[in-house]
C-alpha cells in the first residue's frame, strides 16, 4: 500500500513541476505577445506564370488578406522553369 502512496505523491509533484514550468513559459512569452506582427508586408509567392487562374486567384486572395488582416500582402509571380 506504501508503494500507491509513494506513486500517487510523485504524479502530484510531476503535475505540480509541470504547471511552474507552463506559467513560467506564459511569462516569457507575454513580451512577445505586445510586438506588431509582421511588422513587413506580407510576400505571397505564386510559382505560376501570369495571367493564368492560378495568378487571378492569387491576386483576389491577396486583396481579401490585405483587408481581412490589414496588412499589406504583396502577390510576387515566380514563374517555376519549363522543363
């Protein structure tokens, strides 16, 4: 029966351990949380050639992003090498 106990005072100090280190991680991570981000416009990179569906529905996501986020999402076309 001693050994139950002994388990059940480990598991309660684990938990205890485990919610230090959760608050602890909270703390470090509020700084973070009070930045602007992104503080750059956002790239969305298309590697299709112009023109194409590919590049109108790029462009019509990135105008529903850009206002959706209010950010600026900038539709860059990277035609991928014809091989």
């Amino acid at each position: 029966m001693s050994r139950q106990a002994n388990k059940t005072v480990f598991v309660g100090a684990r938990a205890c351990a485990n919610a230090i280190a959760l608050i602890f991680a909270t703390l470090l991570a509020t700084p973070g949380l009070t930045q602007e981000y992104p503080q750059r416009p956002i790239r969305f990179v298309v590697g299709f050639p112009p023109g194409g569906m590919a590049d109108l529905m790029a462009r019509s996501l990135g105008s529903k992003l850009t206002n959706a986020l209010e950010q600026t999402v900038v539709v860059t076309i990277v035609p991928e090498p014809a091989g």
